[in-house]
C-alpha cells in the first residue's frame, strides 16, 4: 500500500452476507498549516472609540453583578411553594449540626467553644450572598480547625486578655486574637488569588491528593480528641511527630484515665454509633430529613452533667463559660499577619478545594455549576468579613454537604434558616452548654469523621487502578499524619508535581507504520519506513522536563552513522538511507522555550545526516510557538510543516520526486 498518496479510498467488505462498511473517500491538494492558519484567519476588529468602550462598560455592569452577587438570580427566580419546605428542612436538618461541630472546632482550634458558635453565623450570612452552590454549609470544619491550631500554638499567649465580648490590648497575643488574624489573612489571599484570576492554581491539589490529605488530617483530628475521651494528663507535642508523641504519652499515662469520663465516652460512642449508622440508615429509607442524634447527645450530655454535677463531684473536664449574646465589631489584630501567613494560605487552599469539590461532587447529579473564580471571592470575603467578628477559619463540613443535598436544599435560604438557629443559640441557649463534659464532643467530632476514615478503603482499588495515584495518596496522607498538617500539604502538592514531571519525562517518541493510507499505528520498538521516509511520534508536550527524549529519539534514528549497528536495526533495512523524517507533533499541546531549543537540535540532526524534516499535526498554539522563532521556522521551512500526517508524506513525495529530477538533470548536463 502507498501511504504517499494525495486521495484515500477505503471500502471493507464483511463477511459473506454482512453489509458493507462505511467507505471514507478523501481526493484534495496537500496544503500546509501556514495555508491553513492564513485561510482561517479573521481581520482584525476595528478599533472601537472611547464613547463605545465607556457605552459597552456601562452595559457590562448588570452582568457583573449578577455575577458578583448570585443571590440577586436565585431570589428573582424562586419558587416559594416548591422550594421553601425542602430549604427550611436541610436548613434545620444542618443547624443541628452547626451547634456541636461548631463547639468542638473551635476547642481543636485553642480557642473558646463560643468563637465555634460565632463562625457558623457570619461567613454563612456572607457566604448567602456571594456563594453560587446550595450544598456548601459554611462553618467550622475541623481539618482547617487543625490547622489553625498550629499557629496558635506557635503564636498565642495564654492569658485572660478576652471572653466574649470584651477585648483587652494584649488580645491580638491571645490563641482567639491569633486565629481571627489567620482568619483575615486567609481570606485576604484569597480575594487577591481572585483579583488575579488565580483560582487555577488550586489544580496542584488534585482528588487524589486532597483525598489523602483529608483522610491523614482526619486521622489527626480523631487524635487531638482521643485523649478528652480519657480525660487523663498527657504531654502534648507539636510539629514533626507531634501526634505520634502526644499519642505515646497517652498511652503511658492510660491508667490515670478519668473512669466516669470514660464511662460516659463509651455510652456515648455505642449511643451514638448506633443512631447513626443503624437507625440513621433505616431512617433514610423513610425520610431524607436525618435523626438528629449529636445535637440530643449533647443536650443529654449537658443535662446529666448539670444534674449529677459531675465536674465537681467527679473531676470530669467541661466546656466551660459560654457568654450569650453577639460579639461587637473589632479590628483584627496586623501584630502576626506575617507570621501566620504560611499557615493562612494553607488554609486558603484547603478551604476553596474541599469545599468546591464537595460542591461539584454534590451537584454533579442535578447538572449544578459551580463557579470557581465566585466561590474564592465567596470564601474570601466571608473570612474577611468573619474576622471582624471575633470568627476562627471555617470550611464546608463533608457530614452538613450531604445532609443539604439528601434532605432536598434548593437555594441559599437552608443557610439563611440554620444562620437564625445558631443566633438563636447564641442569644439564649449558649450558656446552657456550659455543663457539657468535653468528652461528648470529642465523641461528636470523632463519629463524624468516621467516613472520612474509611476513604482507606479504596486504597486496594486505587492501586490496581493507578499505582503513581495509590503511592501519592498513601504519601500525602502518611506526611499529614507524621509530619504536620501544613507540611503535608506542601509534601502532598510537590508528590503530584513530581508525578507529572516523571510521567512528562517518561514520555518517549515512537514510530508509525501504516495501517492503510490515512491511519497509522505505533510499530513498536523497531523503526518503520518506507522509500526512505520514517514516521516518528512524540506523544507529549514538549518542554523542559523531557526535551532531551525527542533529541535521543532522532539521535537513536542516525546512530548507526556512529556506532555499531544496534539490535534494533537488525530486522529492518540499512537506515543510512533514510530521505526525510516526519514529526507527528498532534500530542504537542504546548512547547517551550527549552522545548524550542531541543526542537533546533532536531533540526541541526537532520541536517547533519542530509535528512529532510517535516512537522505534521501541528496544534495551533505550538504552530505559533514556532513561527515566532524567525531563525528555527526559516531552517524548518514553511512549506515543510502540514496539517495531517497525509499532507506532510505528500509534500516530502513531492519534495523527494523534485529533487530527485534535478538530480538526474545535474548528471545529464
């Protein structure tokens, strides 16, 4: 078969009695991409006055704030009678939620139990405004919880600099002072990250990663709340091996638990595990609206603890002073804003990914889309605006997504409902949880990541699927556990990084052969030409993490000019005589400059050894790439780079046919 023919035609003939197949017949001129890219070029636009730009800004302008503000869609268009039940129900269904999470994050975080309670009403209001997906619950979340522990740790003093309401001068020192800042920071990155359309940048956390990420800060989470269960002293570590350490000295110190603390912590485990993963499920197949088995542990908890007065009989360890009421407006503190920095961009990221994941993940089913770039302002200026209310860093909660998307959530009002519970909470009820023993919100935290936990479950599938994913997981997950949360970010993004950098390097060319005239199969490790001409793929972009491959590649092709004959040469024809090499570049989605240079190696290889070059495929991007590079484009040659592998052989025919006649003629004369 000639694969150097300008038409294609094609008929497949079955077996006797079957029909024909489908019969592809192509017959037009070779042309090259510089014809193509000039015939599909379009004049540019004239240039528009400054009256018409100021008139076409003027008519952006209700656009733009739709954009910015999505609340104004979803109350224009809603649906009092078909969409008021199902929000009231999840906003309920996640208030419930709202209260002890809320509590037992901001206890993660070193901070007060009521700074919990003030960071499940602000951002949501906020988050009501700007947020574009009705399955996000704004409010403490305790992976960010954790990893606000740290700075406070490194930068909060202990004192009695604030409660509540009232703020001392030494409150910017105090663990509440260093969280709001972290709070403000973090969202202060993330409007600039919006401001320059850097939303993006959240890709260097892929799934994979965040999923291990999330499992390993899990795991740590559940850690931190081991020992309240117990209630027994223990030496507290952080950093590099904190959790090993602080879990070691648990355990040495077992024998000195608490016995009524453990008493209620087992009851309240049983209880609770119970109500969730047995009641709770049977429950489901009844109604989407879920038992709301934490909040009545808590309330029991409280009540007992009242009751029996077990913090002064038994020594067992309670939350504490809850002031009622709403905290006054106050200026976050700027005296740590650099040195929490690290620890509020991690916390950035980790916010925006989990929660747009949840959210696309979520609303994937009812075809709802999420708009990115609005959810990094959303967030953004809910901690912002969160900081000047006393508010520690929140996130959307895995348990209050799913419960907003099973009860039936339609719109942003389930935020505004479980935002007047938590008020209400604040204003009346807050002081009545001043009794609850602490293990029964370590109880509450611990179930609640239970199924975050046994995400380890697909560890097995995901090994068998991709090993390079399985090894990332169980690295970036490990890292979290035995190193630290924010370290663990950094070694999980730089693990994702690296595996695409080693599977860009691992990408080598190969050769085609043909299949018939206008299909073309890899032909293995040996190299397929014919007439002299050979068909090389490099199944990649080209830049400077595999540049060298597409050199060895056409090096590997002349090396019998230098070097022995290879083994892979043995089955094939002398390749001393190979006329022109065609570059199939369609998997060359972006080169740069490092990728150019190697590109003129090429060049000057196939000049060396008298070989033509034709690049076939070229994608638009990389064309220009090329062409602007006068000296590279002018040695290639612009009649020398084709659209289709089928042009460029009918091009080098006709290149080698020219030169062949002139060559003749030179012998004649």
């Amino acid at each position: 078969m000639d694969v150097l023919c300008g038409s294609t035609e094609e008929t497949v003939v079955g077996l006797q009695g079957a029909p024909e197949q489908p019969t592809v017949v192509v017959n037009r001129r070779a042309v090259t991409s510089s014809f193509l890219k000039e015939a599909a070029s379009t004049p540019a636009p004239p240039r528009t006055t400054a009256a018409r730009r100021a008139k076409r800004t003027l008519c952006q302008i209700p656009g733009t704030l739709l954009r910015l503000l999505p609340c104004i869609t979803w109350v224009a268009n809603y649906d009092v009678k078909r969409q008021l039940v199902p929000d009231v129900l999840a906003g309920l269904s996640t208030a419930v939620l709202h209260v002890p999470q809320g509590m037992v994050s901001a206890i993660i975080s070193g901070v007060g139990p009521v700074y919990g309670l003030y960071s499940s009403l602000y951002p949501a209001l906020v988050y009501v405004l700007l947020g574009t997906s009705p399955y996000i619950s704004m409010g403490m979340f305790a992976v960010t919880g954790l990893m606000t522990a740290n700075a406070v740790k490194k930068f909060g003093v202990q004192s009695n600099a604030t409660v509540g309401n009232e703020s001392y001068p030494d409150f910017g020192d105090s663990p509440a002072g260093v969280a709001i800042t972290v709070t403000m920071m973090s969202g202060l990155i993330q409007i600039a990250l919006w401001l320059l359309r850097l939303d993006r940048l959240s890709v260097v956390i892929s799934p994979i990663m965040a999923e291990g990420f999330l499992a390993g800060a899990a795991f740590t989470v559940v850690a931190t709340q081991v020992p309240p269960v117990f209630d027994a002293p223990y030496q507290s570590s952080k950093g590099v091996f904190g959790t090993v350490l602080s879990l070691y000295s648990l355990m040495a110190n077992i024998l000195s638990s608490n016995v009524v603390t453990m008493s209620m912590s087992l009851v309240a485990f049983v209880l609770l595990g119970v109500s969730k993963f047995v009641f709770g499920r049977r429950l489901k197949r009844i109604t989407a609206i879920p038992l709301p088995a934490d909040l009545i542990l808590v309330a029991a908890g409280a009540t007992i603890s009242y009751l029996l007065h077990l913090h002064e009989s038994y020594n067992v360890s309670v939350v504490g002073v809850i002031p009622s009421g709403f905290p006054d407006p106050l200026m976050p503190s700027w005296r740590h804003s650099l040195n929490v920095f690290p620890d509020a961009a991690a916390i950035a990221l980790v916010q925006f990914v989990s929660a747009v994941s949840m959210a696309e993940l979520l609303g994937r089913k009812q075809r709802l889309k999420v708009d990115s770039r609005q959810e990094m302002l959303a967030y953004g200026v809910s901690s912002v605006v969160g900081s000047f209310f006393q508010c520690i860093p929140t996130g959307s909660a895995v348990a209050r997504s799913i419960i907003l998307k099973d009860v039936g959530g339609q719109t942003q009002v389930s935020g505004l409902v479980s935002s007047a519970v938590v008020a209400v909470t604040l204003y009346a009820v807050a002081p009545l949880f001043e009794p609850l023993p602490k293990c029964i919100l370590a109880v509450v935290i611990i179930v609640a990541l239970v199924p975050m936990l046994l995400k380890v479950k697909n560890l097995p599938k995901l090994w068998k699927t991709s090993r390079s994913d399985a090894a990332l997981w169980l690295l970036s997950c490990a890292s979290v556990i035995f190193l630290d949360v924010t370290y663990g970010l950094i070694v999980g993004s730089l693990l994702g990084l690296l595996i695409i950098f080693l599977k860009l390097n691992s990408h080598k060319g190969v050769y085609l052969q043909a299949y018939n005239s206008d299909i073309f199969l890899p032909s293995g490790s040996h190299i397929s030409w014919h007439d002299g001409i050979i068909i090389f793929r490099f199944g990649s972009p080209l830049c400077f993490a595999n540049h060298k491959n597409i050199i060895c590649g056409f090096e590997e092709i002349f090396l019998e000019t230098q070097l022995e004959k290879p083994q892979f040469i043995d089955e094939t024809k002398n390749l001393k005589s190979a006329k022109a090499i065609v570059l199939d570049c369609s998997a060359i989605s972006f080169i740069d400059s490092v990728g150019l240079a190697a590109l003129n190696v090429v060049v000057e290889t196939c000049h060396v050894n008298k070989c033509q070059l034709f690049l076939a495929s070229l994608p638009t991007g990389t064309l220009s790439s090329v062409q602007s590079q006068p000296d590279l484009a002018s040695r290639i040659g612009v009649g020398r780079m084709a659209p289709t592998i089928q042009d460029a052989l009918a091009l080098v025919k006709k290149e080698l046919s020219d030169l062949e006649i002139k060559h003749r003629l030179d012998i004649l004369v």
